[in-house]
C-alpha cells in the first residue's frame, strides 16, 4: 500500500484534452479545452534520455503526476505544469478508487 497524504499535492497542474485540427495541408494536434484547472499535485521526475531522430537530438524525460482520483483523466489528455506539457502515457488508480491516482507521463524536450 502506498502512503501519500494531502499535504504531499505541494504543486498545481491543469489538465487538457488534446484536440486535432485539420486546416490546410497536414492535420495539427494540440491541446486546447481544459478538463480540470489547479490541481493539487505532486510531480516528480523519474528518467530522462536523449537519441537521434534523423539529423537532430530528441530528448525525453519520464515523469509522474500523483493527484486526487479523477475518472476524466485519460492518456488522451496532458498535464501542464507551469510552461511543461507532459503527456499522459497511463492513468490508475491507487489505494482503491476514489482516493488518489498516478499519471505516468512524457514530456518531449
């Protein structure tokens, strides 16, 4: 069972849905409509790596998001915190439902 109380949600995320534009030439993906402003949270940076991706140097870094149990939060979604955008690889629960949740995250340096 993992440990985590309130006073642990030091930072504050809001979380948006992505949303796909399809203008003039190639369709854009972004995100746009927030699902959920200033949420408690707690962030905590597990990994990062870097690799070529053509002729230039991509960079990932692995992050998760610990925050009060909400059924709305989807890997469809991102997490922005501050001016980072991480995006939600997988959502779950943690102590039963309706308790807290971890989103494991990616965010493209």
């Amino acid at each position: 069972m993992v440990r985590i109380a309130c006073g642990d949600l030091r930072e504050r995320v809001d979380i948006k849905s992505r949303v796909t534009t399809t203008g003039t030439g190639q369709p854009a993906t972004g995100y746009g409509t927030f699902i959920a402003e200033n949420v408690p949270a707690r962030v905590v940076s597990k990994a990062g790596a870097e690799g070529l991706r053509g002729d230039e140097i991509s960079a990932t870094a692995t992050v998760d998001v610990w925050m009060r149990y909400n059924s709305l939060v989807t890997p469809k979604m991102a997490i922005i915190f501050g001016t980072r955008t991480l995006h939600i690889i997988r959502a779950y629960p943690i102590n039963g439902r309706d308790n807290f949740m971890i989103c494991e995250c990616r965010e493209d340096v």
